[in-house]
C-alpha cells in the first residue's frame, strides 16, 4: 500500500529457440532516503557559506532541507533571552499544503522553555521527535495542525556550545515514528548554524569596534 523507489535491470537470452526476459526488482528506498540527507548537509554548508545575515541563511536552510528531506514544512525560532522565550523567525512551506491558520496562529505564538515541541527543545538542548502532533498532549498548536493536515514532526536546537540559540522545526503530513539517524544529523546541522552566528556576531563586534575607533580619531 506504499510507493516505494525501484531500480530494475534487464536482459534477454535464447532459450530453446525463445527470446526470454529475465529481471531485477531492488528497492532503493534506503539508499535514496541516504542521498537525501546528504544532500540536505551539503546544502546547508552551502547556504551558510553564501548568507551573510541570519535572516537569510534561516529562510534559505529551511526550504532546502524541507525540499532535501521531502518534509512539508519547516519553522525557525530565535531564542529571547529577556523574556526566556522563543520567538517565530521564519516559516517555509511547499505549495501542496493549506496551513494560513497554522502559520497565523505559529507568527504569532512565543514558547517557554518545555511548552511544545519548540520548547521542549530548548530545555532539553537536543532534538525532539514527535510521531504525530495532533495527539500530542504537549502541543498547543494540535487543532490548527491537524486542519493543516500535518502530523509528523522533529525539532532540533541552535547551539552556540551548549547555549541554545533557536530552534528549528519541521513538518510532515505523514505519521513519522523516531528516525535516530535523522536527528542525529540535524543535530550537527543545529551546531554549524550556531557557528555560523557566533562567527556573525564576532564580525558585527569587530566592525563596531572599528568605527568606534575612527570616530575618536576624528575627535
């Protein structure tokens, strides 16, 4: 009852004066499903390398590993120290899925630290898994998810060492249960992101000290 990917190979022989066909059927799920996270590393180093703000690295990370994966929809948060809650930064979804009010409802929301799945991140410092989030009890956003028809569901942190930064979640309208290997690759996704703003950060403390210091020369 699933569609699966298949690689077939044949040829034809003679035999008793008759062409046959012979066959082979492999399913290479496993193998394109590892191609694919592959590809998802690959181009987050490549976003992260071309991006020079957060904003625009965040936008661009989360529709190529959504489209990389062939998951449907992908959040960022930023983590507001102030208030100790999370923040929505940016939300991407593929065209096939009606999710206004889950989006209207998510721009809106904040989360402290162990409420839903963002926040569930940020206490734990490391991904979360959800099989479905519309029988979640720890997911506040389960009505307008499950009119969005989304279901499955991971997060993962930002971090900055063992600083929790933000947060990045991800959608899928298919029931998922736990995939280890895939959290722990968005596990090193989250760490290169966190390098990519603290060497940001570093960059924005350098260019300020500068001017600084040409406005006393001028002085």
């Amino acid at each position: 009852g699933t569609v699966f990917p298949v690689e077939i190979s044949a040829s034809t022989f003679t035999y008793k004066g008759r062409k046959v066909l012979c066959g082979i059927i492999r399913d290479i799920a496993a193998r394109k499903e590892a191609e694919r996270r592959l590809d998802a590393q690959h181009v987050v180093t490549k976003v992260l390398s071309e991006s020079t703000t957060l904003n625009e690295a965040l936008s661009r990370i989360l529709s190529s590993m959504c489209s990389a994966l062939e998951w449907d929809l992908g959040e960022a948060w930023l983590f507001d120290p102030k208030n100790n809650v999370l923040r929505c930064s940016d939300i991407w979804h593929t065209a096939s899925v009606e999710v206004l009010e889950f989006k209207t409802v998510t721009r809106q929301a904040t989360f402290s630290p162990g409420i839903g799945l963002p926040g569930s991140v940020l206490s734990k410092a490391k991904p979360v898994w959800i099989a479905d989030v519309v029988h979640d009890a720890n997911f506040p956003r389960a009505p307008v998810a499950e009119k969005g028809g989304l279901h499955g569901a991971f997060g993962f942190p930002i971090l900055a060492g063992k600083e929790v930064l933000g947060v990045i979640s991800i959608y899928s309208r298919d029931i998922k249960e736990p995939d280890k290997d895939l959290l722990d690759l968005v596990e090193d996704i989250g760490r290169r992101i966190g390098l990519f703003i603290m060497r940001n950060q570093a960059e924005e403390q350098i260019k300020a000290s500068l001017k600084e210091k040409e406005v006393l020369l001028e002085e």
